[in-house]
C-alpha cells in the first residue's frame, strides 16, 4: 500500500508541476494584456483552451517518464531514455507513414476555439482521444507500480517475482483499465478506419503523382466553361449535415464540338451527377476524376444542363476533424467545396521539387516572368 501511494503521490506531483506551469503561462499572459491596455481577459477560455489541455498532454508523458525510470532505475539514463522516446514519437512513426491519433501517443485532432462557435465541431474527437490516452496512461502508472523498486535488490528475477505477486491484487484495476482501453481502441478503429477514412501524408503524395502522370497529358482537352449555377442548400449544423442540389449550365466556347466531359468531384461530398446524354466511361474514385462521353458530342456555342446533388453527414469519431466550414454560427464554403472542377487543374500536382525528382517528374513551371506574353499560360477551353 505504502508503495502504491507512494507512486501516486510522484505521479500527481508531476501533472501539478504541469499545470502550474501552463497557470504561470497564462498569468504571464494576462499580465502582458493588461500592460499593454487589453482588458477583455477570458481566464476560462484561457483554462479550457490551454491549461486543461497542455496538462493532459503532460500527464500521459508523466506516466510514461515514471515508468522508464523505474524500469531503467538509473537517473540520468533515465532521462535519456525519455527524451529518446520523446522524439521517436515526434519524429518517427512519419517516417513510416503512421498518422492514427490511436498510435501516436497522446495524440489527438486538437482543439480549435472562436468567439463564434466556442470549440465548435473539434471538441467530440478531442475528447474521445483524450480519454482513449488517458486509459492507456493508467494502465503506464498500473506497469510501473508492479516494477517499483523498494530495498536494494534489484536484479531482474527479484523484481519480476514482485511483479507477479502485486498483480495478483492489482489484476482488477487492470482488468477494469485494459477492458475500457481495449473497448475504446476497438471502436476507435472502427470509426476512424471503416466508418470514416482519411489519407495519410504518403498516400496524398502518391496520388498527385499519379494524378499528374495518367491526366497531365489531357491538360488541354476542350472543355466547356460554367456560365450559370443555381443552388439550393439545406444546412443542419447542430447534426454536422449538409445536402444540396444545384442547376449548372455549361457552355462551350471553343470553335469545335467537345465529345468528352471531364469533372473533378468534390472529395467528401456524395455526388450524383444528372447529364442528358452523358455515358460515364471513367470513374476513378481514389482521385475524383470522372469522365462523360457526350452523345451527342457539345457542339461549339452550344449549351448544357447539369444537374449535381449531393451531400455530407459527420459519422462518429474523425481522426483529423474534416469540414471545419460546417459549424453552429458562421458556416463558411465555396461553390468547389460542392461542385466539380472541370478539366486538369495544376494545383493538384505535387509541388515540391525534391519531390518530384524522386518521383521521376520533370520540374513544374514556377511562377512566369514579368516580361512574359500573359496569353501564354491562358487556357482556351
């Protein structure tokens, strides 16, 4: 008992050394505010903001620094197992393309907060990943009481030998803390991976690539242009839904009929497109392309009708928060947030030249001179 409570009491003082720090933090701030005559001070913002958030940050690299040093039972070396473990987890899990807030320790989509709409849609998977990480670092403090060291032996044998007799009077914390651990991991899979999918870093990249070596070569293809658009739009923002249709005339503009219909859709938007006379002949949904053979083909001058429908609904836990322009008071988005682009658009290609070179793409053009013809870089469709 006097070992446990003698833990605990390490462990509390680490996450009250946090919090008074981010306390000094915040005081700092304040005091800076004040001296400079701003006096709309909001210490609760500033708590639920920053305070509350940066200590449960801490506190599961609280449990974790506990747990080296007991396990390495040397100061310094301890302290340089921590910091190592610190950086592997900053640094390495990119390296390996891992992005899940269910691996990275501590990890979660982070808060964001407006005068407008408080912490808005991002505070239910901040809060899920937050009591995810902090079962996990009960379950950090639990390991680390079973291997405590208390008198001087201190070989391997000893310490696991008390290990196994505390855990048999620990076994239902651990059962308690493990069993809600592995419920919120298994659900927390489910939704950031089936429900809901979101592309790591490596993913995005390899899909410009490929987006620029199977379409670049279309770059030019005639495509009409948008001459009208009519929404309408029903928005549920307590619900995190959206559904709309919209009325959009085509014109073509070019001196030759165009017999192929090229659309961009809208990546998280459920997009069904109405097109008289179009015969989807390309569906690439990992890059959103799609094209529509015209029968008959948009003779020059000629106008088309096409009617888009669609719509978004927040599904659960998000492991990065998407739609951040769908909120309670102040919704923001633009007509290409809902409707497709048309044609090869260069912002979609990878951009940075290392990069490319690794892919084997030649340099992207920058940025043309002043002296440039401006008609030179001027699509015609």
């Amino acid at each position: 008992m006097a070992t446990r409570t003698s833990l605990l009491a390490k462990f509390a003082a680490l996450i009250t050394v946090v919090f008074v720090v981010h306390l000094f933090a915040v005081g700092a701030g304040m005091t800076t505010q004040l001296l400079n005559g701003y006096t709309r001070l909001e210490p609760m913002v500033y708590l639920t903001y920053f305070v509350i958030p940066g200590t449960l940050f801490f506190a599961g690299w609280a449990a974790v620094a506990l747990l080296v040093h007991v396990l390495v039972n040397n100061k310094y070396l301890g302290f340089f197992v921590f910091i190592v473990l610190f950086i592997l987890n900053t640094f390495a899990w990119t390296l390996v393309d891992v992005e899940s807030n269910l691996v990275l320790f501590s990890g979660s989509p982070g808060l964001r907060y407006s005068d407008m709409n408080a912490f808005g849609p991002y505070l239910k998977n901040w809060m899920f990943f937050k009591v995810y990480w902090i079962l996990f670092a009960g379950l950090i403090v639990l390991l680390t009481y079973l291997f405590v060291v208390r008198g001087n032996d201190t070989t391997i044998r000893w310490r696991i030998h008390q290990a196994k007799q505390r855990f048999r009077t620990s076994w239902p914390v651990a059962a308690v803390l493990g069993g809600a651990w592995l419920l919120m991991a298994g659900f927390g899979y489910y939704q950031t991976k089936v429900l809901n999918t979101y592309q790591t870093s490596d993913v995005l990249e390899e899909g410009q690539v490929r987006y620029e070596k199977e379409f670049k070569r279309y770059e030019h293809m005639a495509q009409p242009h948008y001459t009208a658009v009519s929404f309408t739009i029903d928005l549920d923002p307590p619900a995190r839904t959206i559904s709309y249709s919209a009325d959009i005339t085509l014109k073509n503009k070019n001196t030759t009929a165009i017999d192929t219909l090229w659309l961009n859709v809208p990546h998280r938007m459920n997009v069904k497109l109405e097109i008289p006379g179009g015969e989807l002949v390309l569906n690439d949904d990992a890059l959103d392309q799609r094209m529509y053979r015209l029968s008959p083909p948009l003779a020059a001058g000629a106008e088309l009708t096409v009617k888009v429908s669609g719509g978004w609904k927040q599904k659960g836990i998000e492991n990065e928060t998407e739609f951040t322009g769908l909120v309670q008071n102040g919704s923001f988005f633009n007509n290409m947030d809902l409707l497709p682009a048309i044609g090869y658009s260069t912002s979609g290609e990878l951009q940075d030249r290392a990069d490319r070179r690794k892919h084997g793409l030649p340099p992207n053009d920058r940025m043309p001179k002043l002296t440039a013809d401006p008609h030179s870089g001027c699509r015609t469709t």
